[in-house]
C-alpha cells in the first residue's frame, strides 16, 4: 500500500519561466536551478533566498552543475559555459531581495556544443588527487547520434565521434531526417567502472560511456584504447551491450552515485534497469523492464544510497520507487504542470562518503558562515527531494526514511 503523500515544506517562486533542470551542491549548501529562458537561480538552502541570478544562455537550460571552485551551465544556444563560482555574502541580508541585489558570476571561457539533442553534459570528476584534469562528454558537434569527450580546462578533444559513424544516415525518420537507427543521443553518463582499480599503479582504469537513444535503447561501451591516447571515429571504443527496452524516446536517464546500475524513463510507461556490472550476452540481457501505472514521465533521480528513486512526470506529480522491485512507495502532488527535473539532497553523512564517491575534491568552507548547521539540521538536510516544474516553481520536500529500522 503506498504511503500518504506529505506537502513541500518549502516552494521556491523565482522563476518567472517553466524550470528545466536542477542540482544541489555536494554539501546540501546551495540549490541551483534554470529555466527555459536560460536564467539561472542560485539560492541558499539555510536561508532559502537566492543568492545569484543571471541571464546564463539565450535558450532554455539543459544543465548546471558545481565544478570544484566554477560552475558549468549548458544551454539550447549551442554553448556551454564555466562561471567562477558565485560566493555567499557573509552577511545577512534584511528585507527581501531584488535582481538587482544579486551578484553575477564572471564567465570564465565557454565552448561552442551541439544542444539539438536536448542532452546535458556529463561531468567525470578525477579519480585521483593528482589528477589535474576532468572530463566532460557531450553529444558530437556535427552529428547528434555520436559522442565526445573532453578534458576540462584544457579543452582538448580526447574521444571523437564515440558510436558508429558509418551508420549515420540508414533511417529517415516520421518528420523527414535522417540519422542512424538509434536516432540522436538523449542522455548520457560517463563514469569508470566500478570494477576499475584506480589506486593500483598496474592497472588502468577502464573508462565507460552509457548513452540513451532516441529510438528507446541504451548502449554501454568501454574504451578500449590506452588511457591517453586520443580516439577519432568512435575507434578505440568497444560496445558491451545494447539494450531496448522502450517503445518510445528515453526522455531521461539516471545512474546511482556508485555506478553499478541506470534507471530510464519515457514516454510509455516503462522504467528501464540496467545492470553496470556485467558484459550482457544473449543469455544475461542487461536490461529488464518494469510496468508502472502512470505513463509520460520526463525526469528521474536516484537517492545517494540507491535504493529509492524520484520519476517526475508529465502530470505534475513526483512518484517514488524502490529501484530494486520498483514498488511504488508514495506520490507527492503539487504542481499542476509536468515535472521537468528532480534531484536528492546530497548523502554527506559519515556512513555514506558522497564527496569521495563523486570524486569532488573540493574541502567544504564554512569560515564564511555566522553559525553551523546542527546535526539534526543536517540529516534533515540530506532527507530533501527537490522537483522543478513547468509552472514555474521549485517544490522541496522532506522525505521520510524508507529504512525498515532506523538508521
């Protein structure tokens, strides 16, 4: 029987166009939001104020995301963006703020992308301290079925035209282009896998790339090639499984924060897992599909710890899951238009090292900070889901522990 479903225990009303995607940093601090009108909303979880507004893109917002001491943002206008990272004001601000008290960030450089796939970036943080450089893969710059990647901030093209280049023109598709069978990348996830052992000086860590496709399929592939040589053509990658589980375009994907499974959903009615810890066969598919209830859904998240996930959809309501049985465990209703993003607070708590699993190296600063969270403030903090809407408002909700036994 599903739980009854609480109300948001706060709403966020700065947007004055429909919310389009969500982050909130490694230390629960800040919430970042932007929307179809690529204005982006920095806003402090303590005070719930923003503390930054700025006009990031001239087209709607496909990503953001902290990188260390910069921001990443990633919009519809063909670019993509590093700010430095605005700062809090360590003072408090009396009276309620106007976008013309908020600050600005100043724009570090910005690369010219392809964003007709409506597919965000995906950041790979270094595995290692002594690493210097980040990853970031993209959808290729000229054709939307491909992949690249590239090492941040140097800005080299390490990988071209990840997938099948010689199959990019075998299907016309219903409105007249044509492009290869799986259609254009929707999503995607770069990570190393989790069998990889990065502390071992003998062994190199095996770099993996998980793409969601227009046609309803999702493809692993592995690079193959040594750790720094450069790739062109999709060379030097090798695909691992390809499975299709849906009958219409995955609208999103999801991977839990240690890598060993996805989540997608669509517009049918199906979530799509996939397991990240094996080499599929004929005999061990890689996917299986599960049948929900509520067809059309447009964003998923899953919780730090992997065992629930939050589907928003394209009636408003935000559905929680068990991503292992993907039983139904609550609805929250709120926003009367389709949920376009969704996001779990961050799991900072001792028995679960978030920072260290994503590979964010940056210590936390509080020295600017007037007073400290208290404990409970905290794990309440890391209880928070966070869904943005097309009605123009960010709803936040405190959830319950799923736990069978307290923590």
């Amino acid at each position: 029987m599903a739980l009854p479903a609480p109300s948001p225990i706060h709403l966020l009303r700065s947007h004055s166009s429909a919310v389009s995607t969500l982050f909130i940093s490694t230390d629960n601090e800040r919430i970042y939001s932007g929307d179809s009108a690529g204005q982006v909303f920095v806003t402090s979880t303590r005070s719930l104020r923003p503390l930054a507004s700025w006009k990031a893109h001239t087209d709607s917002l496909l990503g953001v995301e902290e990188w260390g001491t910069q921001l990443i943002t990633h919009g519809r206008d063909n670019k993509l963006h590093i700010w430095a990272r605005p700062e809090e004001s360590t003072s408090i601000r009396q009276g309620p703020a106007t976008l013309s008290d908020l600050s600005t960030p100043t724009i570090c450089y910005s690369m010219d992308v392809n964003a007709l796939n409506y597919c965000r970036f995906s950041l790979l943080f270094p595995a290692e301290a002594s690493d210097q450089e980040s990853l970031l893969a993209i959808p290729n710059l000229v054709e939307s079925a491909l992949a690249d990647i590239w090492s941040l901030p140097s800005r080299q093209r390490l990988h071209a035209a990840i997938g099948d280049p010689l199959n990019t023109s075998a299907t016309t598709f219903s409105d007249g282009r044509s492009g290869s069978k799986s259609g254009i990348i929707m999503s995607m996830h770069l990570f190393y896998a989790a069998s990889s052992k990065p502390s071992s000086s003998t062994s190199s860590r095996e770099l993996r790339l998980l793409c969601a496709y227009e046609n309803g399929s999702v493809v692993l592939r592995k690079r193959i090639a040594p750790e720094n040589k450069q790739t062109v053509e999709g060379r030097g990658w090798d695909v691992l499984w390809n499975s299709k589980l849906h009958v219409e375009s995955v609208m999103s994907m999801a991977v839990s924060l240690d890598c060993t499974f996805a989540l997608t959903v669509s517009a049918d009615h199906l979530v799509g897992r996939y397991d990240l810890l094996v080499d599929a066969s004929e005999f061990t598919p890689a996917g299986t599909a599960f049948k929900t209830k509520h067809p059309g859904n447009g964003a998923i998240s899953i919780r730090g710890d992997g065992r629930v996930c939050a589907i928003g959809g394209w009636d408003g309501k935000v559905r929680l899951y068990s991503t292992k049985t993907l039983k139904l465990l609550g609805t929250l209703v709120h926003h009367k238009q389709g949920c376009q993003a969704v996001t779990f607070a961050s799991r900072i708590d001792p028995h679960f090292d978030n920072a260290s699993l994503c590979g964010d190296l940056r210590e936390e600063d509080t020295s600017g900070y007037e007073d400290e969270m208290s404990v409970e403030e905290k794990h309440a903090r890391v209880r928070w889901l966070i869904a943005g809407s097309a009605d123009m408002k960010v709803s936040i909700w405190a959830l319950m522990n799923f736990e069978k036994t307290s923590a």
